[in-house]
C-alpha cells in the first residue's frame, strides 16, 4: 500500500500552483546564470591540437566544420579501454537528435576522447551514433582541458578537476585495483569499459565551449562532473517523474545492455 500523500484536486491544484512559482523562480535564476555563463571572458588558445576526424586529421578551428561555435563533449574513452565510459554513452544518446538542429544554428557539437579512432569508431558503430566524435589521441588538448590525467597526478595528488584539486588515489573512498570489491559508480563503471578503476579515473567527463572569431579559436567555458546534469536528458525526465531519480546505486546500463523492457 502506498505510504505517499492522497489528495483531493483541489489540494493538488493549490500545492501546484505554489511549486509553479518555484519553478518559474529557477527558471528566471536559470536564465541569469546563463547570462553570466555567456559573459565570460574568452581566452584565446594559440596551441595547436590536432586530432583523427572521419574527414582526417583536423586542427581545433577545423573542428568547427564551418560554424562559430563549437561544443566539445569530454567523452571518457581512454587509450586502455576496451569500450567508452557507460555514464557518458548516457548522456551521449541524446546527442543524434540535437545536433543537427544545433549545427543549424551556428553551433558544432563535437565529442572528443584520448582513445585511437579506429576505437571510437568500433564502438560509435555498436552504438548507432551518428553525431562527429574526434580523437585527440598524442594531443595534449584533453589535458589541457582537465579531462585526462597522468598515473603520476594521480599517485601524487596533482589531479585538479572540477576547479579543485583531488587527494592522491590512495586516499579515495573506493579500492582503485582490478579485483575493487565494492558497488560505488567509479567500480562498476571501470568494470563495464574494460578496465581497472585506476585507469578508468584517469579520463574524466565534461564539456567545453569554443568561438572562432576573425580566424582566431577562443576558450569560452568549461564544467565538469554534476555541472553536466542539465545535459543528462535522462535525468531530466526522471526528475518529473512520480518517484524522481529513485536511485540506491548505479542502475543504468548502455542502451543496448538492457535486454528486452
């Protein structure tokens, strides 16, 4: 028997109201936050990256394939993977149907990992996408960009992600070997891709923000881990669902490792 709140329409409808000004509140601070997200200052990047595209190899102002804007989505598939992160294979479900509508607006959607191209594109093909993804493989644009890390940041604390720095490996809440026994997402993520926890921490989710302005390429903004949430579409239908997120674990699987619903 269900222990939720029974109402009548009329207390559903006073109670809806009230939560409706709550949310045009978060609306109209979603819409400042944006404004300020946009008034950043752009900082130009003069290193050169080049990364493995299907058209070849590509400089970042190739990337933009011809717009003024370009997203880059940190998919976390590294060099040691044998498949890319399932969290990010998540949130990039939703990338096929957006980007076109986003390329006809000026704005490249691009997702970009340290693993070779020929891996990326194994594993694109499995899971249907259609959207561009480059590798940056032998570039240092992921670790510019505070994406991917060395075994040595990690054993010795050097790791700054998220705008702060992380304590060493052996100080993390999780076991980091092969045989790490427990269910925490790190584990059972670093498990589903193929790999040890260690090598698995050593790539990291986030998008970055680029503008080509009179042939120069400027940074515009970056955000990393729960920063990526409003990405997640998935969350944002569960959400709005009766019982919300309704989590104790890591439930999500890649979409093709569900089996029949």
């Amino acid at each position: 028997m269900t222990t939720h709140a029974i109402g009548t329409r009329e207390q559903w409808l006073e109670q809806r109201l009230e939560l409706l000004a709550a949310e045009k509140e978060l609306t109209r601070r979603s819409d400042e936050v944006a404004r300020q997200r946009q008034a950043l200052p752009w900082v130009r990047v003069d290193k050169t990256y080049r990364f493995e595209t299907e058209e070849g190899s590509a400089t970042l102002a190739e990337l933009f394939r011809g717009r003024s804007q370009l997203l880059v989505y940190h998919f976390m598939f590294g060099p040691d993977y044998i498949a890319g992160c399932p969290t990010c294979s998540t949130i990039a479900d939703g990338f096929n149907g957006f980007a076109p509508h986003l390329a006809h607006h000026d704005v490249m959607l691009m997702a970009v990992s340290l693993a070779p191209f020929a891996k990326i594109q194994a594993y694109r093909q499995r899971m249907g996408w259609t959207f561009p993804w480059a590798s940056s493989f032998g570039s240092d644009f992921n670790a510019d960009f505070s994406s991917s890390f060395t075994e040595r940041q990690q054993r010795e604390g050097g790791i700054e992600y998220n705008y702060r720095r992380e304590p060493p490996a052996s100080q993390l809440p999780f076991k980091m070997g092969k045989e790490a026994g427990d269910a925490s997402p790190p584990v059972q993520n670093a498990n589903m891709s193929g790999t040890d926890v260690s090598t698995y921490l050593r790539e990291r989710p986030g998008m970055s923000a680029f503008v080509l302005a009179d042939g120069v390429v400027y940074h515009s903004y970056s955000t990393y881990a729960r920063g990526l949430d409003g990405l997640w579409g998935m969350y944002q239908w569960l959400d709005r669902a009766p019982r919300g997120r309704n989590e104790t674990g890591m439930w999500w699987r890649r979409h093709d490792e569900y089996g029949a619903a």
